[in-house]
C-alpha cells in the first residue's frame, strides 16, 4: 500500500488578502528602494490598540526594529518579556534592513516610531516596526518622515490596502504572499460572529529553521488576550515557520506579529477552551499556507517540496526529520534536475537530529515515497524512474517518509537549488 499525505486537521484557506475588522493599511514609495517601487507601509488599528503575539529571529545579529518592537511590546505588557502586549500600529520598510547599523540605526528606528505615533496620535511605545533589505545600510530617516503625514490620510480598512501592504513588503520575492481563512464564534449572548483570520508575509531567502528574509503579519478581529495570544501563536511558529528551509540562513530581521482587534464582536477564549483551540487552528491554517507559499518562491525555485514524515518516536522527531530532507542541497538539486534519487533523501533523513543527539531511525523500518510513489521499503523497490521523474516535473513534489518506530508525525517546506538561486545572491547587494 502506497504511502498517503498525512491527514491535516486544519480550517479551509484561501491564498486571497481580506482585511479583518478592525484594521487600516496604506502604502507609499519613500525612495528606499532604488527602484522606484513602494517601500513604506503602516498597519493601524481603527480603535482601541490591538492584543499582539510575537516571535521574532534567534540570529545574534539582531536587527534595530526587531529590538526596538521587542522592547515596545515589553513595556506594554511587562509579563509578556517581549514576546506579547498591545500595539496601535506597525511600520514596515523594505529595501533597508537597519540591522548591524549600531546605535545610529537604533536612534533612527526610534526616530521613525516617534513619527509615526506623533502623526496617529499614539504613544511611541505602542508602535511596532518590520525591515527587510540590504543589512548595514541606514534608513532615510528624512524621506520616510516626510511622506508619513500623506500616507496615514490614506489609511483604509480594505482588501486591496492589505493586498497593496503585502506587495510593499516584497524584495527580492516574485510574488506576495497572502492567506484568509474564516470561523464562527460566539459572543457574550451566545450568537454566533463571523471571525476573520489574515496573513501577509514576505521572504524567498536567507530563510532556514529556528525562526526562518522572512516577515510575516497575522491579523485576526477575534477578541484575544496577548498571552493567550502567544499560546496560539507559539505552535505555528514551530509547526511552519521552524519547518520552512530555502538556503540553510537565518536572516537578522526575522519577525512574525500576530494582532487581533477584538472588532468582530466575538468572547475572549481562554488559552485550554475549545474556542482558543479553534482560534489556533485557524492561525496555523494561514500560517502554514504562508509558509509553503514563501518556500515555492524561493529565490531561483522551480519547485516547491514537502516532505511528510509518520512513524516517527514523537512529533518533535519526525519534524526534525522533514527539516533535514528538505534542507539537503543534495535532494534540493536532485529536485531540480528531476532526478529521483531516493538514496538522498534516505542519506538525509538519517542525518536528522533532535537538539544535540540523532533521531531514533532505522532503515530496516524506513519507507520512503516520491512524487507518489514508494521507492524504498526496508530495501529498494522496482520503480519506473523515468515515469517518476515526469511526475517530478510538477510545481510542487512531495516527499514521504514512515520510520515505523512510532506515533509521531510532521512536515516541513523547501525548495529546489536552481542555478538561479546563485545568479541572484552573487550580485545581491551590488
């Protein structure tokens, strides 16, 4: 029997930006980026500050919005560490990175919040920041200053200003990325509210586990409490974020904020109810689509790949194993070329660790399918190669693998290694 794609217990997603109640966008260009394209954008809420859940890059090299949100989300909430509070806004600018910029790119990060809250009418503190571009060049504090005023008037709460938000994020991405999804909720009188669930995200390279350059915006109008905000935050961070690779980096400005405006009108869940369950459902849903949708786009990508894995001790295992086939350059490039040369993704699968010590695999028990196929069960299958690799010229290949030692299950998201990938990145900042 063939091995199946796992079964995913998920609400359904639409890869289409719908703003949440709750929430205004705009965009402009504010001549960061030397082509002319928009570069600056601001997410406001329409009332009262937002709860919000954060996560943000584990690279030591941190860069200056993300010190300066962790700290706004710190004083915001004291219990949160700056992992959750409330925030009235975000400003993203893209074509500039502000990270090893030193204390220079610190005061203007600073300069711009102060900006931004001065024009909405907030305080500083309740602003938050997302950056992407070139690391150590500094901001034109000036310029992004000057068309702020301008473009907060031009706040709107509609599909096409979150669509616009996403595409000012982009860099060297060839796309947006953009995901909904809708729940029903209860509120105080036992009615039932339409919930929203919206995601934005950014990033086709410098892209690996631990926090895999990769922005990304949730936006829900349920009302939530930061910590239990977090709570639901946490487990798609690991789950699509941690199991998404393209090149093995991990960038100094990676940032995921998730916000709810509490506009739908819905109950606040507590974290262990059945609605909070629900609620994370519906973000990992969005999440996960993000993910796979950064990892099809990433830089020189022909392919996306997901690779399954079952059988395996726990969880934590099996996802362990999915970053470890999907990170290999060598079945990267065997993707590439159509090659189905399983011994790679076996080669890979057992290189797979949990932390400092290996996975529990043996490849008496390991099954391995490719493109849906099974190739290797314990030993080696007769295959049709050359159908296979028809099969494997495909917009996306899927990988699986059982290890029969468990009840563990997980998955993670890459891409091919094209010749274009090293076109891209030898002349990145020149």
């Amino acid at each position: 029997m063939a091995l199946e794609p796992l079964a995913l217990d998920l609400p359904t997603v639409v890869e289409r930006p719908v703003m949440p109640a709750g929430f205004r966008a705009a965009t402009t260009t504010a001549g960061i980026k030397s082509s002319g394209r928009p570069d600056l954008g601001v997410l406001a809420t329409t009332g009262r500050p937002a709860s919000v859940a954060a996560a943000f890059t584990t690279n030591l090299v941190r860069a200056a919005p993300v010190m300066l949100s962790e700290a706004h989300l710190a004083d915001s909430e004291p219990s949160g560490g700056g992992h959750w509070g409330h925030a009235a806004a975000v400003i993203s600018t893209s074509g500039c990175a502000n990270a090893a910029t030193g204390p220079d790119g610190d005061a203007d990060q600073l300069a711009l919040a102060e900006a931004l809250a001065g024009t909405l009418g907030v305080e500083p503190g309740l602003t938050l920041a997302l950056s992407t571009g070139l690391i150590g060049t500094r901001l034109p504090v000036g310029r992004v200053q000057a068309a702020l005023p301008e473009l907060v008037g031009r706040l709107a709460a509609s599909d096409e200003a979150l669509a616009a938000l996403a595409e000012q994020m982009c860099t060297t991405d060839s796309r947006p990325k953009w995901a909904s999804s809708t729940l029903e909720m209860l509120d105080r009188d036992g009615w039932p509210r339409t919930v929203t669930i919206s995601g934005i995200a950014k990033g086709v390279g410098m892209i690996h586990p631990r926090m895999a350059t990769m922005l990304a915006l949730l936006l829900t109008d349920a009302r939530v409490d930061p910590g239990v905000l977090h709570g639901m935050l946490s487990p798609a961070v690991e789950r699509a974020w941690n199991q998404l690779t393209v090149d093995g980096d991990t960038s100094t400005n990676d940032t995921v904020f998730l916000l709810a405006s509490g506009a739908a009108g819905a109950t606040s869940p507590t974290l262990a109810s059945p609605a909070a369950a629900q609620l994370a459902r519906g973000v990992m849903a969005v999440a996960r689509s993000l993910a796979r949708q950064q990892a099809a786009d990433g830089e020189g990508a022909t392919t996306l790949i997901t690779c399954q894995v079952s059988g395996a001790l726990d969880d934590d295992e099996a996802r362990a194993v999915a970053r470890a086939v999907v990170a290999s350059s060598l079945v990267k490039a065997a993707i590439h070329g159509r090659d189905p040369n399983w011994g790679r993704i076996a080669a890979a699968a057992g290189n797979a660790r949990r932390g400092d010590r290996p996975v529990t695999l043996s490849a008496e028990r390991l099954a391995i399918g490719l493109a849906g196929t099974d190739v290797f069960r314990g030993r080696p299958l007769d295959f049709d190669a050359a159908a296979i690799s028809r099969l494997m010229d495909a917009p996306e290949v899927l990988l699986r693998l059982d290890l029969g030692v468990g009840e563990g299950s997980g998955e993670a998201f890459g891409c091919d290694l094209s010749e274009q990938y090293v076109v891209e990145n030898s002349a990145y900042s020149t």
